[in-house]
C-alpha cells in the first residue's frame, strides 16, 4: 500500500512537471490569442498512462499549483488572475480529458482503443476550451473587432494539426508503455481497482 502511494505521488509528480515543460517549451508562439503549446499531448498520456483517477488527478494538482502562483502556465505564468484570461478553459478540459480518456483505456487496451481515446481527448479539450475562450472574450475580455466564434475556430487550426499528430503519437506511445512499464507497476494495481468501481 505504501509503495502504491509513493508510486501515485510520483507520477503525478512527474506529470505536473510534463505540462509545466509542455505550457512553455514553445508558447513564444501565438496564432489569434492561443499560444503553441504541447499540454494536450502529455494530458492525452496522463489518461492513456495512470488512468482515469490518476490521470485527472494530476491535472488538477497542475491546475492548483498554478493557480497558487507558481509559474507553470503557458507564457511562464500562474496565479489567480490565469482564471480570467480566455485560454484558462483550456486547463480546465485537461481534467476532463484525462479522465475521459483514462476511463475508455481502462476498459480494454489496444492500439486502436489508446488512439481513438486519444482523439476523443482532443475532442473533449478543443470543444471546452475554445468555448471558454468565446464566452471569456464576449463577456469579459477585450474581443478583437469582427470576432466571432467561426473566427475563433480558425484560430485553432494550426494547434490543432499539430494536436492530431501528437494525439496519434500519444495513442502508440502511450499503449507501448503501458505494456513495458505501467503493466508491471503498482499503478496497474490502480487500474484494475478504478474499473471495478
């Protein structure tokens, strides 16, 4: 039981850390008001690798430790004042996405199962953070002129190309993985409690 919980601890460690690199290892880049970022792909791999419970687990510590004031958002940022900005939706949906994605793999593990859980993530993370990002220009935020939702959606094609192929990536990494590292730790003892409940 103790070395189960260390292991937990450690893997959301590890993956608070994954997204903290993934937020800024090239947010330098803005298309429209959403910086390039890789923290799609590791919450993807935190559903795909520790599983529903884990998984949102350590994207909710990511989410709190920023907002705590610990620079480990996108443009090197945190604090409370990350919740009004447009992109924070964002943060929110990686909860949601890991657990979603971590609850399909659960039930059963194939490459095809990890990429199609993978997509549906992405799915998940786009709809409810571009969403956010609409209400929090229209309601709160300085809208560009002539800004609309269609607008918006134009802004996220180039993150989410490069989005597809890492989800894709995600899906045959994260299955290969899973078989040579998580299947033989304590943290598919996890899984396998997480499924029966």
């Amino acid at each position: 039981m103790k070395q189960r919980k260390t292991i937990d601890i450690t893997m959301i460690a590890l993956f608070v850390a994954f997204m903290a690199v993934g937020a800024n290892v090239a947010s330098f880049l803005v298309i429209g008001g959403v910086p390039v970022t890789l923290q799609t792909f590791f919450a993807i791999l935190a559903g795909l690798l520790l599983g529903k419970r884990l998984g949102s687990v350590a994207m909710i510590v990511y989410m709190l430790v920023g907002l705590i004031g610990i620079p480990i958002f996108a443009g090197i940022s945190g604090g409370l004042i990350t919740i009004t900005k447009p992109s924070f939706g964002f943060i929110l949906a990686f909860i949601i996405t890991a657990f979603f994605v971590g609850l399909i793999v659960e039930r059963k593990q194939s490459v095809p199962v990890y990429i199609f859980s993978g997509f549906i993530g992405l799915i998940i993370n786009y709809i409810i953070g571009t969403s956010w990002m609409y209400m929090a220009y229209k309601l709160w935020y300085a809208a560009p002129e002539g800004f609309t939702y269609q607008l918006l959606w134009s802004w996220m094609v180039l993150p989410l190309v490069k989005d597809i192929i890492l989800t894709f990536i995600a899906g045959i990494v994260g299955y290969r993985l899973y078989n040579s590292v998580v299947k033989k730790s304590a943290l598919h003892t996890n899984w396998s409690s997480n499924s029966n409940q």
